[in-house]
C-alpha cells in the first residue's frame, strides 16, 4: 500500500510524547502501512524496536550535525517496500481517513502529490489507542484544535521518482516544502490540497532544535535552504494546487487563487513559453510588483516608519 518515512528528532521530553503517538498513529492505519525512521538521534532506535517499524540510521548530515533531507528521501526510496512514499513530520498523527483519501486520488490519478493544511492542538501526554480513540481524538480537536495556514502542511504522498535531484535542504528549517510542492508543479503531477478530506493532526511543540522559532526563519540553515529553492518565486504553498480532493471527490482547482498564481508562477513553470506570451507575462508581473511596492510603502508611512520593508 504505502510507505511512510520520516526523520524524528532525539526522543527526550514532550518531543518523545508527540513523536511516539505520532508513530504509533501510522502503526494503526489500514491496510497496514510500513514505517521507517531514519537518523539516529537519541533513542530512535529504542523507538523503532518500541513501535515495531524499521529504523535507518545512516542518514547525511551537513556541518551543523542536521540530517539532510535530500539524503533521507533516498535511503527512503531505495528501502521502501513499495512504489507509493509518504515523508510526514514526526509530530503529525493521522487517521483512517489518510488512507482513504489516498485510495480516492490514485483511483483518479497516477502522477500526483498529495498534501494538507494541517490541524494544530496541543498534546502534552501519551495517547490512549483503546477503541474509540479516532472519534475522541476529533472530537477534542473540533472542540479546541485551529486550522493552519497555507504554509502549514506537513505530510507528502507521492510515487518514487517524483521527488529526484532535490537540493541538500536541512531537515526541520523553512522552505523545504516550496520546493516540493513547485517539483511536483513542475513535473506536470497533479498536486493535491486534501486538507477538506484528511485531518492531521499536529501536536504543538517548542522550536528549541532550531535556536527558537525566530531563528526557524532566519538562521545560516534556514537561509541556506531558501537559496537552494532558488528564492521567492519558487516559493509555493497549497494554494498552487490543481487539485482539490473533497468528499465528492477530485475535482480541479478552479477560483480565483489559482487564477492569481497562474500568472505569478508561470515564468518558472513554464520557461519555455512562446516569446510574446513570456513578455506579456513578464510584463503583467512587473506591473503587479511595481504596484505591491507602492501600497507597501504607503502603508509603511501611514504607520511611521518610511522606507521599511515588509
């Protein structure tokens, strides 16, 4: 069926909690899943052993000792069991309708990647698994969990091969789910926002691993990882799908945001296009940057501070 994989960060504190009832999470979907962890930091292996999923450990790593993320995606593709790849956050717990959904898109799709906005709650202990723990879980999570943002996607389904040649990211620092999201654009699969037919969960957490959540975004990893995407206009979120998958089952994105995007990303989806339709484009955005520039600036006055940049 799949094969999910991800790279956990060292089981100590809150982040063992959320990690192992993450993991065990995916050990209950059905069909059964397989599972692998890859690094080694502390105590994955016991995990692994623990929640009876395969564990890989020699994952590369860059100077700073952060796994790298092009490296876990390979050793994943090369060990998975099967042609369909997940790569998930530790944190995320999913449920039966992950695997539906999926079922649902390859029925309709053989070249796909599949994502969600995510569900953020906060998960200070070790879950119950006992029957049931699905429809309490939701019900907990409709009651006080918040829908995140467009950036807040934390899971990938995809076929091996789609995501090859990938840059030397590092695992856990910002951007590296731009540039999945633009691969998959850019490899003509579909790409699909799943966030009205899946609920994943994500356990809230401290950033401590990256030096806080403001070193998250600006950090020499985190501004390595933005070059390696190749900047800002190859910075794609779910709101650049062609897809959506909801409970009347996939149908293709078609407001006003794909429409908005279409003419925002095309000079690096489409490289190729003929000369005058690229001068019109190009055109079109220069215009659309020149006037963003305007309303930032004015904006900046009205609020005292001339000349800064947003």
């Amino acid at each position: 069926m799949l094969t999910l994989f991800t790279v956990p960060k060292a089981f100590h504190g809150h982040t063992g909690i959320i990690q192992r009832n993450a993991i065990q999470s995916w050990t209950f979907l059905h069909p059964k899943c397989e599972v692998i962890l890859l690094a080694d930091d502390d105590g994955t292996a016991e995990a692994a052993e623990e929640l009876g999923v395969r564990h890989i450990a020699d994952v590369a790593r860059n100077e700073f000792g952060t796994p790298l993320l092009n490296s876990a995606f390979q050793r994943a593709e090369e060990s998975a069991n099967y042609e369909l790849l997940c790569h998930v956050n530790a944190d995320i717990i999913l449920m039966s309708d992950f695997v539906e959904a999926i079922q649902r898109v390859q029925a309709n799709s053989s070249k796909f990647l599949m994502t969600a906005r995510r569900r953020d709650f906060e998960i200070t202990e070790r879950l119950d698994f006992e029957t049931g723990w699905e429809d309490r879980l939701r019900t907990q999570v409709s009651n006080s969990g918040k829908l995140s943002h467009p950036t807040g996607i934390d899971f990938w389904v995809y076929p091996k091969g789609l995501m090859d040649n990938m840059p030397p990211f590092a695992v856990g620092r910002i951007a590296t789910d731009c540039w999945l999201l633009y691969r998959a654009r850019v490899m003509k699969a579909d790409l699909i926002d799943s966030t009205e037919a899946i609920e994943s969960i994500h356990q809230n957490h401290d950033y401590a691993h990256t030096g806080g959540i403001v070193r998250l975004g600006t950090g020499v990893e985190a501004q390595r990882n933005r070059d390696l995407v190749g900047g800002k206009p190859y910075f794609f979120t779910v709101r650049d799908r062609t897809h959506v998958l909801t409970s009347k089952g996939l149908k293709r994105s078609l407001d006003g945001w794909t429409i908005w995007r279409g003419i925002r990303t095309a000079p690096v989806l489409y490289p190729d296009m003929p000369w005058p339709l690229r001068l019109a484009i190009k055109g079109l955005n220069n215009s659309i940057d020149f006037g963003r520039d305007l309303l930032i600036k004015a904006r900046n006055a009205a609020v005292g501070r001339p000349g800064a940049q947003s």
